[in-house]
C-alpha cells in the first residue's frame, strides 16, 4: 500500500473518528455524575448500570465495496431535574402532618430540626420561695430546667427579689432593673403625687399621703385646719413604714400627735395615709384582692392583668375604726401574714370559703347580688394602667443604667403584685404595689404548740401556678418557631388580659389623659383602638 494511497487515508480517517467517540462517552458519563439522581426521583445508580457497555473499536479494517461513512453517536441525554414541591401549611418538610407536642422524623431515624425545636431552658438556681411553683409549671410546659445553673446560656432566668446578676448578657430576667425601689411606700407616693397634681380625677384610687419625718408638719398642720373647719371630722390614719412588708410596723393613729408617731419619726422613714373607714365587707370580714400584674415591657409598654387572684379575709367580724379598736390589728389588717396567726384564721381547700378565696369567687358572688361586675373589673384595669404609667418614667432611667442601649444584656420583664381594697361603693383603692409578691403554694399548719408543718394550699397552688406558667407562656422565646403565631395571646395565654400595648398583630394602642379633643367616657379616660384585636380579653 502505497503513502497516500485511498485505502490508507480511509484506515486513518476510520481511527480518528473512533477516538472521538470514546472522548465524548467520557465526557457525558462525567457530565451525569454530577447531576443528584435524587432530585428527579430516581435512586442513585452506578454511570456503569446506566450506559451499557461497548465493544472497543479494534483497530481499523479496509475499506469494503458498500461500505458508508457512519457519523459518531450522539451522548446520552441526561435526566431533567424536577424539584420537589414544598410542604402544605401545617405539614413538615417531608410531607407529614405537623401534629403538637410530636417531632417529624426522618427515615433514617434523625430528627428533624425544624419539626422538633429544642426546648426553652430554664435557670432556676436563685428562684427562692416561687421555686416550687416554677417547677411545676416548667413540668406543665415540657421546658428544660436547670436548678443549680448552667454554664452555656439560659433562654429565662428566674429570680426571686431583684435584678443584681452583671453577668448575664442574654435571654430574658424576670426582674427590672430598680423596681423594688419604685414600689416602696414613699417612691410609690410621691410617683402617684405628681401624677394627682396633673390629674387630679384621674388618679383619685390613691389614699392622701404624707411622707415621714419630711412632711409631718405639713400634716400636722393640714389635719388641724380640716378639723377646725368641720369639728365632726374624725378621721384615722394608718402608718406604714417604707421598707417593712408582711404588715410588718404598721399601726393606725387617731391624730398627729399619737406618741407612736413620735417614735417612727425618730426610726425609719415611713407614710402615713388616710384609712378607708368604709370597704366592702363579705361574711362581715374586711378583704383585699390581690391581682397579679405582668409588666412584659417597657418600651413599648405592655401590661397584662392575671384574670385569677386571690382575696385575703381579716380574722374578726369589722367595725369601724375608734379608740377601743385600734389595737385590733385581725379586724383591720389584712395581710395574710399576720391574720394566719390568728386563732379563728380558717385553712380551706375551696376557693370559695376560708380565710384566703379566689377574686373569682368574690365577683361571682358579688354577680348574684346584681353588681356590675363589667364596671368593676374596668375601674381595677383603669387603677393598674395608670399606676404603672406613674412609676415607667424612672424605672426606664434604671433599666437605661444598667442595660444601656447598644451594649449586651438580657431583656426584663416582672410579675407585680397590686394590693386592692373595694370601698363600700366598689371603688377600687390601691394599698400598695408589691415587687415581689409571694409565690408560695404552702402554708405553715400548727399541730401543736410551738410546732409547725407546711400544708400544701390549693388555692395558692391554683392561681399561682396558672400565673407562671401562663407568664412563662408569654415570655416564649422560642413560639415563633412553633408555627403561625398570629393569635398568640389567645391561643397560649388565656389567664392573661392584655390591658395596655402592643398587640398579637402589632397594632398598639395608647390612654389619653385629659385630652381637650376627645370624646370621655365617665372617668374622663379614652383608649384609642385601631383594631378590634386591641382588647384580647375571653
């Protein structure tokens, strides 16, 4: 075969083509490894099962009469990527139903993270007397508690006096920095002063007051000028020394020139304050209501009432105040720590009798004598909103001072305890504001002289557990990723009212006080509403 010659120019154009279409196969069985055969719903298979195989050109044979010039194969056509469609609302990402309190799982057996969220954590180390009633709603909610602290941080520390930890940076504290200071007897005072000499009407639900020893001769004197301008005035006054609680010091006097008063000048500073002579009385026992009232934020301002609270009954049948029965402190002092060393204290499990009942029994009670108890209700969340909104201006000084803006630290948020007194005309008047109120659900039980038990009380343990864990309900930090959190108060929180602030949607809502444009009702107080879910109330 001559160079050149037909026959050899066809062999080499032969062998050409044949290394072609070995370079392409290679190239389209890399192409379609690379593409996920999972993602059109097929398994996974080897490039080998996928292209048979074919025999190795051999080397080039001479060209025969009828032989065609064959062009080269074309590459195998690669699988068309469909992707999966996404989950309908309510089902988990691999098409399951989504149901409560259950975690989707994957085939393989792991978890998947977004159909089961870690649960809330929980710092219980400093909770103190409220201890016992944290754990069980923790339990209730199925969160993760952490009784002697944690190293790694917690979503919600829980303490019970104040806010002192400098070494928290994160999750939320259910104190505000410099509340316990805003709720004494003479803060609290004066911040609902200033608020009385604004507006007057609006701020009436206070007792007249006067601070010790700062102010005696200005009550000396203003007591001595009504009396001589109505010589039938007789009134009584009670003294409450600024940092006493669980009626600890308080006494009640006839006049300025009581010789106790002398000695509480010299002592402690103190308030003295008019004493409602007549409150509404049940089973003819003085009460008082204590609500329980959860500051969630303070900017924006946001408060919820608990709709359950408890009445706390005096001991002895009540008159009114004279010299006889002044010392009486069963029939005129209503704090449960004093009364429950009282021989006719009564220990009850129904919350509808005892010495300590539901506020709930009370309004129902009230109810069948044919007493609005809409109007009442209404006047005590007037009473809560106003007084908080006396006290918001420094307690943003201290929460700015101690957690400054732009620099980490935790959020706050504190359940109060509001002390109420109903007059015989069921005007609410406020007592005090407790900063820690008590969260115990047991009470001490004598079985002999000088020997004490702690008793469970269920009616503590009804309304007080309710309010942690309706409280640590609200605080959630993890709802969000829980699903559709459009109804959030109604759906998590029904012991809450919402009585002030931002709402499930957003919308916020503000008390005008003594607006000159705008429509009054009878207490001269108007709530702007911009949406009908402003007032989540069941």
């Amino acid at each position: 075969m001559l160079r050149g010659s037909p026959e050899r120019e066809l062999a080499a154009w032969w062998e050409a083509e044949a290394e072609a279409a070995t370079a392409a196969k290679a190239q389209a069985a890399k192409e379609q490894v690379r593409v996920d055969p999972g993602a059109a719903g097929e398994p996974e298979r080897k490039a080998a099962e996928e292209q048979p195989k074919e025999p190795t050109p051999g080397p080039p044979r001479a060209a025969e009469e009828g032989d065609a010039r064959v062009s080269p194969r074309p590459p195998p056509a690669l699988p068309v990527y469909r992707p999966k469609p996404a989950p309908a609302q309510g089902l988990c990402p691999h098409g399951k139903s989504r149901s409560k309190g259950r975690s989707c799982k994957r085939s393989s057996g792991q978890s998947d993270e977004y159909c089961s969220p870690r649960p809330v954590t929980v710092d219980s180390s400093k909770a103190r007397t409220s201890l016992d009633a944290l754990k069980i709603s923790i339990r209730q909610l199925k969160w993760k508690e952490f009784p002697f602290g944690r190293r790694l941080p917690c979503d919600i520390y829980w303490h019970g006096v104040s806010f002192h930890d400098s070494d928290i940076f994160s999750g939320q504290v259910n104190k505000f920095p410099g509340m316990t200071e805003m709720v004494r007897k003479i803060t609290l005072s004066r911040a609902v002063r200033i608020m009385q000499n604004l507006f007057p009407e609006e701020y009436n639900f206070y007792p007249r007051s006067w601070i010790l020893p700062d102010e005696f001769q200005l009550f000396a004197a203003q007591v001595q000028m009504v009396k001589d301008g109505d010589p039938s005035w007789k009134p009584t006054f009670i003294v409450k020394p600024d940092s006493g609680c669980q009626g600890d010091g308080i006494y009640l006097i006839k006049d300025p020139s009581d010789i106790r008063l002398a000695g509480t000048l010299q002592s402690r500073p103190a308030v003295v304050q008019e004493y409602i002579c007549k409150p509404l009385l049940i089973d003819k026992l003085k009460f008082d209501i204590r609500l329980y009232v959860l500051l969630k934020s303070l900017d924006p301002l946001e408060i919820y009432i608990a709709k359950e609270g408890l009445s706390r009954f005096c001991t002895e049948p009540y008159q009114e105040p004279n010299p006889k029965n002044l010392h009486h402190i069963f029939m005129h002092l209503t704090n449960y720590s004093l009364n429950i060393h009282s021989g006719k204290f009564v220990h009850s499990d129904s919350t509808s009798t005892g010495s300590k009942r539901t506020f709930s029994s009370i309004l129902c009670r009230l109810s069948s004598k044919g007493v609005d108890i809409k109007k009442v209700w209404s006047d005590i969340i007037s009473l809560v909103i106003k007084t908080v909104i006396a006290l918001t201006p420094e307690l943003k000084v201290f929460y700015q001072s101690d957690i400054p803006a732009g620099r980490p630290g935790p959020t706050c948020f504190q359940i109060l305890g509001f002390d109420i007194l109903l007059m015989k005309n069921l005007k609410p008047i406020l007592l005090e504001v407790n900063a820690n109120p008590s969260m115990r659900i047991e009470h001490e039980q004598e079985l002999s002289p000088g020997v004490f038990e702690n008793v469970p009380s269920l009616v503590d343990e009804e309304v007080k557990v309710a309010v942690i864990r309706d409280t640590l309900r609200l605080m959630d930090p993890l709802k969000k990723k829980r699903g559709n959190q459009d109804d959030v108060q109604v759906a998590l929180d029904p012991g809450w009212e919402i009585v002030h602030g931002t709402t499930a949607r957003g919308c916020r809502y503000q008390l005008s006080l003594i607006s000159p444009d705008a429509e009054h009702d009878r207490r001269g107080t108007r709530a702007a509403l911009p949406t009908p879910e402003s007032r989540l109330r069941r």
